[in-house]
C-alpha cells in the first residue's frame, strides 16, 4: 500500500511537472522550426531544424543592447530595493514606537493599490520632471516593490534577537557598523528571496518599461514586442528572442539554488 | 580594574507609572565579584543593562572611578558583556566572533591573534576557532561568549544569567570555571542569575532584590546566618526556612498550631527588650536546623514539636521531611537514616539556638 502511494504521487509529481514544463518545451521546439514548420505542427519536433531564428532574433532584438538595459535596470533596482528595504525594516522594527508601526502598515497597506491605478499620473509626474528614462524607472521600482520587501525583511528581524545589537554595541560597533556587519549577513537567506522576487518582477516587466522608456533604452520584453506588427506575427524569432531572454534568469537560478534551499531550511531544526 | 559606584539608582520605563528600580546603592571594589539574584522581574538584569549603558537611568548617578557615566556610549565604558543567549554571531567563526570588538577598534591584527588565542587557551577552545557557532555545543557556545568577553581585556565583566541555557552538569562545570576565571583575570564581575547556588558558590557580595529594591548586600554568609528580614531569610537557602507565627509567653514561643518551644535565656533577654513579650512575630528556623535523630531528641528536649509527614524525599545523603504541624507545613532536612514515610506521626526538635525572628509588620529581623 505504502509502496503504491509513493509510485502514485510519483506519477502525478510527474503529470504536473510536464504541465508545468509544457511551455518550455513549446517555446525550445518552435524556436528551432521555420515559420512554416510552426504552422505546420506546433507540437512536432522541428524538422528541419535551423538555428538561423537565433542569429536573427539576436540581430533584430539588438539583444546586447537590450540585455544590457535589462540587466542595468534590472541590478540597479534590486540592489537599491535590498539596500533601502533591509535599512528601512530594520530601522522600524527595532524601533518600537507608534509612528514606526504606523508606517509598517503604512508600507504592507500600499501593496494593496493596483499599479494600475497610479501609472498614468505617476508617468506624467515623472515627465515633468524629465525622469521618463532608466534612472526614473529605477526609482519607481524602488516605491514599487519595497512594500513587499520590507515586510519580508521585517519578518525575519523579528527572529534576531536584540542581544545581537547589544552585543555589537558593547564591543564598539556604530550602528552601521551594526547592520551592516552583524544583521545584515544574518538577513541573507532573506535577501536571496528578495533578491529573486525583484528580479523576476523587475525582468519580466514589460507596461511599467513601456511608458518609461524611450525607445534607445528598451528592455528584452519591449524589444520582443516588435516582432507582433499589426498585420504579421513572427512566431519563429519571438520564440527564439524568448528562448534568450530566458538564460540569465536560468543561469541566476541555477547559481542562486542553493541559498534558496537553505532558506527555506534554515532555522527548521535548532 | 575599577570602583563602581550606583549611587540612588532609579529607572522608570516610559508609559509604566512605577519605578521598576528605587533607590539602588552599591559600591563594588576593585576585582570583586557581585552577584545580583532575586525572583523574576525584580529589576537585577535592568540594573545590569543601566551599567552597560543600554538603558537609561532615570534618577541617580553611576560612576566609574570617580567619574559619572550616565551619559557614556557602551562602548566607552571598559565593559563586556556575556548574554543569556550568548549573542554569538552565526556568519563568523569562533576566531571572528571573539576578534569582532577588537577589529571595529581596529587593534593591531597581530595582537588581536595573539589575544584572541590566549584566549581560547583558557577557556580550551584552541580547536574549534575555526568553527561557526551553529558546530558547536551549548558549553562551547558559552566558552565562546566568555572569550568574547576575555579578548577584550575590559575592566568590568558583566554576565546577564550566563548559565541558564546549559543543562545541570554543564551548568556546574561553567560554574567553576567562571569562578576560575576571576581568581585568574582579576577583573570586576557582576553576575545576574534566580540561581542561588551559582550566587552562594561564586560570589564575593551577593545583591539581593525584590520589587526594585535592594533587601540586602552582604556576603554569601552574611545573608544565610544574619538575614535582613524574611524576603531575604525564605529566599537564600534551599530548600527555604520555615516560618511559624506566634508569640512569645513567658520564656516559650507558642502558637495555636500546638508549637510550644522554650526560647533560649540569651535570645529571650533580646526579644523582650525590644519589647516583644506577649506580641506577635515569625519564628523563622532553616530546614537543616531541624532533628529526627534521638540525641537531638533528647539534648533539644523542650523544643519538640509534633509532625504529620505529608512528603517525604529520599536525597541520598539526606531525607527532606514535607511535615506539618497545625497547619503550618514546613520542611525537616534530616539525616537519610531517619527517613519516615508518609502518613507517620513523629515528633521533631527545634535547634532553637539557631532560630530568627521576624516583625509581623515590617518583616525585618528582630534577632
């Protein structure tokens, strides 16, 4: 009986880690296929397979370009989201006042307004003031995104006893010195779910970016757009554009895995 | 090595409307090693925290030296602290952890080593500096917080209930060896712990508090043979004295519990001096000071009382008879020969040389 779940739920792990995986596969396969072969089959194994689709979805999304934008914005956003929401969480919750807890709920409140709802005045305000560019979209991904971030971090310092800054205190550290040395490496399971939270946010948008930035700063996902006219979609290179702009989220993956695993591991057993 | 001195000591915490400390006093000479115990929320470990400077004092005046340091950061006071949860640092290995205070002042690297390892000498922790705190036993863990402490050479070492995370046979082994430590660093301590035995084994003086305030100062046999008043009397020695209302008539101490015991001439002489003929007071006599045995049956004659054993406790050595008499319970710590079961009627002998009196108002010691 025992035996027969564990194949079961082995079988069904499977049957959701195929679903799961189906667009993978979608996109990989089809990125390899002629326009013609995708409207052929678009489940089929591509035959014949060419590689051309990279070269020149590589060419037309000016993909170093627009890696190079995506990864600025991208690191620059969530290094200053990890630096101000870290500083700011733990400045609010070792500080026990009123205001303080007003501005905690202040902060978890905000993540409850639907970007939606802010985007058009905010892209006027920010035109006005000649901000329509990658630093100005920086700093909104900072307001954006630090609500979640600082209720993260606030989470975890919660758990960091108070000794540890008396400790450090006592033995001459400065308050920087403090977060900096002592906090702040303990907040790091933390941060790498920040860190990966941000980044997938930040490097998959495609709205926020497309009423920010003029055309010379496009990120992948607006470059990607080209590639859908009004009369003629390019299956075949949005494909292979995606198939691209993937990688580093992979690679950032694959690199980071097992600081996620220890997070959630971390502090399960004493 | 410094002098101490808290001078009328009070802390009032923000939006509570008592003082949780009144009018603390105390001067520590130089490398003695004090203890402050008391129950819980009786205001030592605040004490502790206003002479480490993380809490403000209120009212009065700390000095070190001659000098007040009511305003000095932490870290300009020549002070180290050992936590009750260690505070150990848990990215850093057990050499960064005790260097950590010396690189922010940023010593000399050599020397930081040097000290560092002398360090982990003495408290034989030569080869785990390697390691980080989570690889580490709860013993080890504590070595290292006294390290920390020990790598800073620092005037005054101030220990928060070091020891109440550790398991019993550890916990005694600690014990030696912090009382080593001072015999050998020669650096003022102030100890925090509920623990009356860490205090009555390791202490110099022992501060005792309740509700904020001192109950006493004094020596470790100072507090156990001459006790301020019953707090201090039931709260040094365990198990805790037994208390026994009554009077004084004639040269007996009686009450309506059926104890009529004769008081010894030279305690009578003071007791009636002070005007306690015929008034009401507390008879206070240590378990210890309590005989099963017939030769303390018979030379303690007229100080017999009748018991009911409720409880009794075979400790090895000992036996501690859970007795009452009246209805006063009360506790005998006799010899484990005369070990009596539940249930018995016995008689017991009061060694009343050894006996204390109590005001019924003021609680402080008559005699």
């Amino acid at each position: 009986m025992h035996k027969t779940s564990k194949w079961l739920l082995g079988i069904v792990g499977l049957l959701i880690g195929l679903v799961w995986l189906f667009p993978f596969y979608l996109i990989l396969v089809n990125s390899f296929k002629t326009p013609k072969g995708i409207f052929a089959s678009v489940l089929r194994f591509p035959d014949p397979a060419t590689t051309a689709n990279y070269g020149d979805s590589f060419r037309a999304l000016n993909f170093l370009g627009s890696l190079t934008n995506s990864l600025i914005i991208t690191v620059a956003g969530v290094l200053l989201i990890i630096f101000a929401s870290s500083m700011g969480a733990y400045a609010l919750q070792r500080n026990h006042s009123k205001l303080s807890g007003g501005i905690l709920m202040l902060f978890i409140s905000a993540m409850l307004i639907p970007f939606q709802s802010v985007m058009i005045p905010l892209t006027a305000m920010f035109g006005k003031v000649h901000m329509l560019n990658m630093v100005g979209l920086v700093i909104m991904y900072l307001g954006f995104q630090c609500s979640l971030s600082i209720f993260l971090y606030q989470g975890t310092l919660n758990s960091i006893p108070m000794a540890m800054d008396e400790a450090a205190e006592i033995e001459g550290a400065t308050k920087w010195q403090t977060f900096f040395k002592v906090i702040f490496p303990m907040l790091s399971p933390i941060t790498v779910t920040v860190a990966i939270l941000n980044i997938i946010a930040i490097w998959n948008d495609y709205l926020l970016p497309s009423l920010v930035l003029p055309q010379s700063q496009y990120t992948i996902p607006l470059q990607m757009f080209n590639f859908f006219g009004e009369y003629t979609k390019q299956w075949h290179l949005a494909l292979a554009g995606l198939a691209l702009s993937i990688l580093p989220v992979i690679l950032f993956y694959l690199f980071a895995q097992r600081y996620i695993i220890k997070g959630v591991t971390d502090g399960a057993v004493k | 090595m410094v002098e101490i001195n808290l001078e009328h000591i009070y802390k009032k915490y923000s939006g509570n409307d008592k003082y949780s400390v009144s009018d603390f006093n105390l001067h520590a000479k130089d490398g003695e090693f004090i203890f402050f115990i008391g129950p819980s929320g009786c205001g030592k470990s605040t004490i502790l925290r206003m002479i480490a400077g993380l809490e403000e004092i209120t009212k009065g005046e700390f000095k070190m030296d001659g000098k007040v340091m009511n305003e000095a950061a932490p870290k300009d006071r020549g002070i180290a602290m050992v936590f009750q949860n260690y505070a150990l640092y848990p990215h850093m290995t057990v050499f960064d952890n005790m260097a950590f205070g010396l690189n922010i002042r940023k010593n000399d690297k050599a020397d930081t080593k040097r000290r560092v390892e002398e360090a982990a000498t003495i408290l034989g922790l030569n080869d785990f500096l390697q390691r980080k705190p989570a690889a580490l036993s709860g013993g080890q863990r504590q070595r290292v917080a006294l390290g920390r402490a020990i790598v800073r050479e620092a005037n005054l070492f101030l220990l928060d209930e070091p020891l109440s995370n550790l398991d019993a046979k550890l916990r005694v082994n600690m014990r030696t060896e912090i009382a080593k430590l001072h015999q050998r660093l020669g650096t003022n301590m102030i100890y925090v712990t509920h623990d009356q035995i860490e205090a009555m084994t390791m202490a110099d003086r022992i501060v005792i508090m309740d509700v904020g305030k001192v109950q006493q100062i004094g020596t470790p046999f100072e507090l156990y043979n001459k006790p301020k008043n019953k707090f201090v009397a039931g709260f040094i020695g365990s198990p805790a004295m037994n208390f026994f209302p009554g009077k004084l008539v004639g040269n007996q101490f009686i009450n309506d519990d059926g104890v009529a015991v004769v008081v010894p001439e030279g305690q009578l002489k003071v007791l009636a001096d002070k005007g306690y003929a015929d008034k009401p007071l507390t008879m206070g006599i240590r378990p210890e000071d309590i005989h099963a045995e017939q030769v303390a049956l018979d030379t303690f004659a007229d100080a017999i009382i009748d018991a009911n054993i409720q409880v009794s406790e075979l400790l090895g050595a000992d036996s501690m008879l859970y007795s009452r008499t009246g209805k006063v319970d009360f506790i005998a710590q006799v010899d484990a020969r005369d070990y009596h079961k539940p249930g018995d009627n016995i008689k017991l002998a009061l060694e009343m040389s050894k006996a204390h009196y109590f005001d019924n108002e003021t609680d402080l010691t008559i005699l």
